[in-house]
C-alpha cells in the first residue's frame, strides 16, 4: 500500500479550539473546565478522571451539549460517531459518553495493519465497527447512512487525537513513541549528568515498561521515568527492584516513592532532593502527572517532530514526522458540513501538549495549533 501527501495543515484547521487534553481544560475558553463541572460530577479535589472512566463520559458530555450550545443554540446532541485506535480504551470511552449522554451512537477503531488484507469487523449489539485499514473510515460513514443513522446538526463527533488524528496506529504512532522515550532519556540523562548510564537507563526503560509492570507503575510515564532516575542515581538495582515487585514488596509506585522519601541521607547525596520533593508533592496531590520537568521535554520533543519535510516522499515523511491522518481530517470535514459538532479529545498530558510560560513567550504554540503534513492512502 502505498500513501499521498494532502498538504500541509493543522488540528486547529478541523478543530479550532474544539480540543480536550488529559486534564479536561478545552483549549476555547468558552467551554467549561473540568473546575467548572467539579460539583455537578461529584468529583474530589484535583482528581481528573482518565479516558476510560464513567466521570470522563460525564463531563465530555456536558461539553458536547455546551459546544453545541454555543455553536448553534437551539439545537441538541442526539447521537455521537467517536472515532479511536484501541478496541479497549477508546471503546470504553464510547460506551461511557453514550450512556452519560443517554445518546445511541457508533464508534469506529482503526488501524493500518499492512501485514493483513484489508477487513472489516461489524459489532452490530456493541455498536463497533473495526478496521485494519484507516481508509476504511469513508466506507464507515456510508455504512453509517445505510443503517439511517442520521448526520447533521443533532449529532456529535468524538475524535481521539492521539493515534487517531495524528500518528495514526500502524502508520504513523511510531514517532509519538519516539518522542516520549526521547524525553525520558533527555530529562534523566540532564538530571544525572556525568552518572548517566544509557546502557543501563534503556535495560531498566524496557524492561519495566512491559504490561507484567502495569500494575507497579499503573502503565504511568512519569511514574516510570522517576523510576529509571533513581535507578539510575544507584538507589536501587534493577534486579533487586524487579524481585520486590514480583515478590509484592513493592506492590505500587507509592511504595516505591516512599521508600525513596525514607532514604533522605541516600537521595540527598545524589543531588536529586528537590527533583524527588516536587514529584513527591505532586503524587500526594492526586497528581497523575507528577514528574513534570519530564513532560515539558515531552512538548518540546513532540513538537520537534512536527512540521513540513520539503522534498520528501510521504513514506519518507512518515518516518521523520508526527502527520495528521488524512482519512480523519475528511471525515471531520464531512462532519463539520453536515452540521455535527466535532471535538478532539487527547489522553496527552496538557504539559506534553502545550508549552509553559517561558516556551509560549518565546513563541511556541499548542500542539493542536502546529502545522504539520497531512498523508492518507493513495488511490
């Protein structure tokens, strides 16, 4: 199979401000923050609830009625098409925002999976419809017509942004992973200076990284990128670690950050206290993004990969930049015509999506405001 080049363009140019990032706060200040909707969702403290939670459904709700609203006031959501990249998670969330809404509704999961022939998977009671081909979107949209689901103004469109709308899974979500390890490796090889050991930074990364992990670092990257830096700092070895996790002395991330907070001489003598003191407050906020110094390299080094690639075909492209998925950016745009209302929602922290004060006074830009390529199937 092979890919085109559509031209160069944004998420803001299908979305505007129309874009959700991990801690419910819409880029359009004109729809309500998660602070906004703490009391009427029943929500404690900080806490944001992750994609995959019934809570997440209940305020992505109250900000499709109110983008609605504002769009066209006398209009109602009726129906939600949510468009994602994982059976699981994004299905979830689907169901999820459907019942808060009490909205009947359709979800497409795609992927390109060039090692398979081309199929399509119809779960007609979960309301799923699975392809291992993005270009199949478009023929989701006719069958979408066929089952006289309506599309136009009474009806709302999800787009997961990661994987979905950018770096599409199996074309292109290579060099958002990329981009994430840089900043791992970036931020503790800074933190560790001349101790930096790579060889022994990537054998501790790869290793806790797998699914067996999950439940220590509960799947979290700054969770495992503060492991990887003190491991590093030699406040732990790798195989004594990996013992006490399988053995269930080290059950989660929180017994492994209070045992660093117990060695204060230890930590102290590394020169990472104040490194470890910020993570440590933050976790004990509720915090799921609590190493932030690592996620503000995250923004730096995704916005690295964006941007046009003058002379290069678009398989090259795809190997060198984070490209907005053809195939998505039309059926928003299909969308959009019909009158539906089109938000973008990303499970991105919103310090690796959009830059801090002193990265916005220089000039840099939201990620859903960058330029960048847009590549979709040829032919």
């Amino acid at each position: 199979m092979s890919y085109t080049i559509a031209g160069l363009t944004s998420l803001y140019e299908s979305l505007g401000d129309w874009v959700v990032y991990r801690n419910l706060v819409p880029a359009d200040p004109r729809l309500p923050a998660l602070a906004d909707l703490r009391q009427r969702l029943h929500l404690p403290g900080t806490y944001a609830p992750r994609k995959a939670e019934p809570a997440y459904g209940h305020a992505l709700a109250h900000l499709l009625r109110h983008a609605r609203w504002l769009a066209m006031p006398r209009a109602n959501v009726r129906r939600l098409v949510y468009v994602g990249d994982t059976w699981m998670n994004d299905g979830t969330a689907f169901r999820n925002l459907c019942a808060a809404g009490g909205w009947p509704g359709w979800a497409f999961v795609g992927r390109d999976a060039l090692d398979q022939p081309p199929a399509v998977r119809v779960d007609s009671e979960g309301r799923l419809y699975e392809a291992n081909r993005w270009a199949a979107l478009a023929g989701f949209l006719g069958f979408l017509e066929e089952e006289g689901f309506p599309l136009d103004e009474t009806t709302a469109m999800v787009i997961d942004v990661d994987k979905t709308f950018i770096g599409a899974r199996g074309r292109n979500d290579r060099l958002i992973d990329e981009a994430r390890l840089e900043a791992v490796h970036g931020t503790v090889a800074t933190l560790l200076g001349s101790s930096f050991d790579t060889l022994a930074f990537h054998t501790a990364y790869d290793e806790l990284k797998q699914a067996p992990y999950h439940p220590f670092t509960a799947d979290n990257q700054d969770y495992l990128a503060y492991i990887c830096l003190m491991l590093g700092a030699g406040l732990f070895e790798l195989p004594d670690l990996v013992q006490a996790i399988r053995g269930g002395q080290m059950a989660h991330f929180h017994d492994f950050i209070a045992e660093v907070d117990r060695r204060r001489a230890d930590l102290a003598s590394t020169g990472l206290a104040p490194v470890h003191d910020d993570v440590w407050r933050n976790v004990q906020a509720g915090d799921a993004t609590p190493f932030k110094a690592f996620r503000y390299n995250e923004y730096l080094s995704t916005a690295r990969r964006f941007g046009d690639c003058p002379g290069a075909t678009a398989e090259q492209a795809l190997n060198q930049r984070i490209v907005i998925t053809e195939e998505v950016r039309q059926a928003a745009a299909t969308l959009g015509q019909c009158g539906a209302v089109v938000l973008g929602v990303s499970d991105k922290p919103d310090e690796a999506s959009l830059p801090n004060a002193s990265q916005a006074a220089a000039g840099m830009r939201p990620l859903h405001r960058l330029e960048t390529l847009a590549i979709g199937q040829a032919g």
